[in-house]
C-alpha cells in the first residue's frame, strides 16, 4: 500500500523541481460524510458508489513560486480501501496523470 504522503511526494516531483520534504507540507486527516463531499471531483460512477462515511487525507505545499497545490485521498475505512486521488492547482482540479 502506498501511503498518502508517498503519493504526495511522487506526484509533486512531477509537477515541480521544488525539493520537498514532509517539514514543507501541511495536511490533515478528516471524516466526511457522503453529504459533506464535493461531487465535482467524482465521476457519476464513482460518486454513486462512495461509501456512506469516507476518511479523507488533505497535504497541500506552496512551491517557491507560490503556486499552492493540494492533493486529497479518499479512503473507505469500512474495507480499508484507497478509492481516489484528487490533485487540485490554484484551486482548479488538475487532470489525473499519476
């Protein structure tokens, strides 16, 4: 299994030359109920079978051209399963590439 900040890590270094350790990025961990979800960043497929309650793992970073960058993986806890990665730029959904 690939943790959160793994991903994290990955996928920045394909967005930036910004070298980046885990003292540079913030992040949270959260419970969101189906409700509370922004279905924007699902497919209807994906929305119509997320589970009821999801845990959600938010890490952001600014890089040193202020270009703020968000990555948000979401877990069905019930099956302890990663169900998606949501990449987000300057607050515009970035299309999956990694």
């Amino acid at each position: 299994m690939t943790y959160s900040y793994e991903r994290f890590l990955n996928g920045m270094a394909l967005r930036t030359k910004d070298q980046i350790t885990l003292n540079d990025i913030g992040y949270e961990t959260i419970e969101l109920y189906h409700e509370e979800m922004d279905e924007r960043f699902f497919t209807e497929k994906e929305w119509s079978t997320l589970p009821e309650v999801c845990m959600v793992t938010a890490i952001s970073y600014f890089t040193s051209t202020n270009v703020e960058y968000l990555m948000m993986d979401v877990f069905d806890e019930t099956y302890k399963e990663h169900l998606k990665t949501i990449w987000i730029k300057n607050g515009e959904l970035e299309p999956e590439n990694d």
